[in-house]
C-alpha cells in the first residue's frame, strides 16, 4: 500500500539535499559565495561581459600605440601622411597664388613694348601696311596715328582724316594693331619722288601732340621703298580690313 505522506516527506528531503548541493559547487567554482537567489542572473553576466570588452579595448590600443612594427602602427602611419601632405600642398597652392603677378593698369603702346612690321602692298598699289603687336606683359593704348620717318625726311606726312576710328585701338598681350601707308601718287601726280632704304615709326602720347617712349625701326625691303610728296597714312586701326579700305 502506497504511503502518501512518507513518500512525500523522503521526497522533500532528497530535493533539500539537491539544492544544497548546487549551492555549494557554485560557490566554489566562481570565488564569489552564494549569491543572492533573488538577484537578475543578467547583470553578472553583462557585468563580465563589459569587463571582457573593457580589457579587449584596452590590449589593442596598447598594439596600436607600441613602437613595433604590428599591425597597429601599420595602420595608423598611412593616414596621417595624405592629411599631411595635403594640406601643405594647399599651402603651397595659396601662397604660388597669392604671388602671381597682376596683370596692373594698361599703357601707352610704344617701341619697347610692341613689335612692328612693315610690309609693302599690291592692293591697294603704292601702299604698304604698318602691324604693330603688343609684346608686354600688360594692355596698350595705340594712340592716335603713326608719325614716320623715310629716310632723313624732316618731316611726318600728314593723316587722312576721315580714317580716324570711333574708339582708341586697344592691345591686350599678343594682339596687333594697323595702319595703312600711301607711298606715292598711283598718277605720278606727286613730286620729288625718290627711293629711301630706312624708316622709323614713332608713336603718340593720349592727347595726340607728342611722340612718347621709343621708337620703332621695322625693316624696308632690299630694294627700298619709293615715296613722294603725297605721302600720307591712316590712324591707327583695330582691323587689318579697315586700315587696307585707305
């Protein structure tokens, strides 16, 4: 017959026995007591786990920071040189700008700073062009019109007036101005013709009354030109088309 109440209480008394069991191993096996029964399992084990992830932390900075040659100063050097160099190449960039010359106030065209050149015509006849090219380094005015000299005249021709053109002839670098010469009489109408072998070009100041800087001496053909005294030439144009419709 089955007894209830004996069995029970063996029972109960093999499960305390159990119990204190367990308690003791877990006391032995982590160095800490018995813990609390009512305390969260979960914070032991976040405590251990952020200990773990603390002291993980901690051993890789000390391999980034260590004099060897690991893989954490490896790592490290590459990043700092393109910052490095990048920079002090901006550096550089700022200041090569802020030396670069300015291109400052334009001038007076004159021989020193342009280049002339003179070419005889076959239209129109008995005419040569006169181009002049700005060779510095900043824009010139060409004022006015050529003042020449063939040969060892004492005198300049005279200008056709009706070629004076609306706006004074402006050069940036590089760029050429023009004027026409009419070198004789295409009748024969003109007197004391002759050949001369030189020519100077000289250049005039804003107000158009006096020649300023240095002259210019552009190459006459071998054979010379011929002029008489019907001479005369073309303010200065910005077009080569406009200064040949003289």
């Amino acid at each position: 017959m089955f007894n209830f109440r004996t069995s029970r209480t063996r029972f109960v008394g093999a499960t305390a026995t159990v119990l204190l069991a367990a308690l003791s191993l877990t006391a032995c096996s982590d160095n800490t007591g018995v813990q609390d029964e009512g305390a969260p399992v979960g914070n032991s084990s976040t405590a251990n786990s952020a200990s773990g992830a603390s002291s993980s932390g901690a051993a890789s900075a000390g391999s980034g920071s260590g004099s060897g040659s690991g893989s954490g100063s490896k790592s490290s050097s590459p990043e700092a040189k393109p910052a490095t160099g990048t920079a002090g190449h901006a550096a550089g960039t700022s200041a090569a700008k802020s030396k670069a010359p300015s291109a400052g106030k334009p001038v007076t065209c004159e021989g020193s700073n342009t280049k002339t050149v003179a070419a005889p015509l076959n239209r129109p006849v008995n005419h040569m062009l006169l181009t002049v090219t700005n060779t510095g380094s900043k824009t010139c005015f060409l004022y006015g019109y050529p003042a020449v000299q063939f040969g060892e005249a004492q005198s300049v021709p005279p200008v056709i007036e009706d070629s004076q053109p609306q706006a004074v002839v402006t050069l940036a670098p590089g760029e050429s101005g023009y004027a026409s010469v009419s070198l004789s009489a295409t009748d024969g109408s003109g007197s004391n013709g002759r050949t001369v072998n030189s020519l100077a070009v000289y250049f005039s100041g804003r107000s158009g009354n006096e020649s300023v800087g240095a002259g210019a001496h552009p190459s006459l053909p071998a054979k010379g030109a011929y002029v008489d005294d019907s001479l005369k030439v073309t303010y200065w144009q910005q077009s080569m088309d406009d200064a040949l419709a003289w």
